[in-house]
C-alpha cells in the first residue's frame, strides 16, 4: 500500500473521504481503488470504518466470520504506514445496525467544514434508493462511485436513474463548491479482489499473497481465521 499523493488534483485539498465495509478482511482491492479516488480528487485523508453489524448482511449466512475486534485490528495494521488512511472504529462501539446515515451525522459534527467523500462500489449505488433514509444521506455528503470498467448503464432501476438524474456530476469543482449533495463516479479503477473469494482460498489454503498486505496474511495465519 502507498501514500503517494503525487497525482492528485492541486484545486482540491479539502475534504475527508471515508470507506466503510465488513473488512472480513481488509484486501488491497479496499486500499488500492480508495487511493486511487484520493489521487483523484485530492484527499489526503481518507477513514476506514468498520461496520459492526451491516444492515444489508443480517442474515445468519452473511454475518462476518472474523469477530469485531480482528476486523479492525485489521484495519488498524493496513492503516499503520500509511498517511492517508486511518481506521475509525466508531461503529463497532455503537449498538446494533450500523446505518450510514448515522454514522454521517457524526462526521459532519466532527468535520463541519469539510466536505465529505462517502466512497461506495457500484452494487452499493444500484441498492441506494433502498437504504435508511438515503436522502438524508446526500444532505451531508457527496457520493463518491468507483465504477467497474464496461459496467452496462442500463443495469440502473428507475429509481438509481432518477437518482442520477438528479445529483450526479461530472465536476470535480463542483464537488468543493457544494459541500454535498452530488455523485460523482472515479475513473474505472475496478480492482478484483473480494473478501469472500479470500475467505474460500485461505479456507482452502491457498496462497492470498495478491490480494492482500503482507502484514494482514501474517495476522490472518497467526489467529488461525478462516480456516
């Protein structure tokens, strides 16, 4: 993982991006695309958050297989060396779901004069229009897309498309000018690792030495998990 900032944009300094996720585990794919929305946009700091329990992986068969506390253990070792990212465990120490907007309210008291970068993948933007209070949401960030190269558009449901309609932007200067409301999608960054393709080859003991930080394999082994 690297903090070189070297291509971001000189225009944008301001701003916080964050990444929340299960992290089970944490993988290059999470670090590598979230750097390259820094260089992007020219974030120099971007919070790693934990979700503690997910809303959209309640059921038995989602629930993460590493407990909490190696989750953001985890996330605390991928942040070790690193400038631009830190690991924000606050929704591990909240009770019950972890609902973005939530967890948005308190960076926007935290950070009131920063704009905030909410990053989110392509299949969580597909299912926006149905999380809690998702137009709350957009009053207290920009939604920031890191899009899969070749993803069929026509893929959207009418709500995503009408969302879309509404807030996207292609300005990066807009994006400061605004403070939030709008969706931007990064340049095509696609990273294919997934937390549950790791899981089955570590379960199969094979090698996960692409996908992920050395430092993160080495945690992995030594507590034994997901074998």
């Amino acid at each position: 993982m690297t903090s070189d900032m070297s291509s971001a944009t000189p225009a944008m300094t301001k701003g916080i991006g964050i990444l929340g996720g299960t992290f089970d585990p944490i993988h290059l794919g999470h670090t590598q695309s979230a750097q390259a929305v820094a260089n992007e946009l020219g974030l120099t700091k971007i919070l790693l958050i934990p979700a503690h329990i997910p809303p959209h992986k309640a059921s038995a068969d989602l629930v993460p297989s590493a407990s909490a506390e190696q989750r953001a253990a985890m996330v605390e070792i991928a942040c070790l060396d690193s400038r631009l990212f830190s690991c924000d465990q606050r929704e591990l120490k909240r009770a019950g779901h972890s609902y973005t907007v939530e967890t948005l309210k308190e960076l926007k008291l935290q950070y009131p004069e920063q704009p905030i970068y909410f990053i989110i993948g392509m299949d969580s933007l597909m299912s926006f229009t149905s999380w809690y209070q998702y137009q709350h949401i957009l009053t207290l960030c920009h939604l920031v897309v890191n899009t899969r190269p070749n993803y069929p558009m026509a893929q959207f449901n009418e709500a995503t498309k009408k969302l879309l309609t509404n807030y996207q932007t292609t300005d990066i200067a807009q994006l400061s000018r605004n403070n939030c409301g709008n969706i931007f999608f990064a340049q095509a960054n696609y990273v294919d690792i997934s937390s549950t393709q790791i899981r089955q080859r570590l379960a199969q003991q094979q090698s996960c030495q692409q996908q992920l930080l050395p430092v993160i394999a080495e945690f992995i082994h030594k507590n034994k998990l997901y074998r």
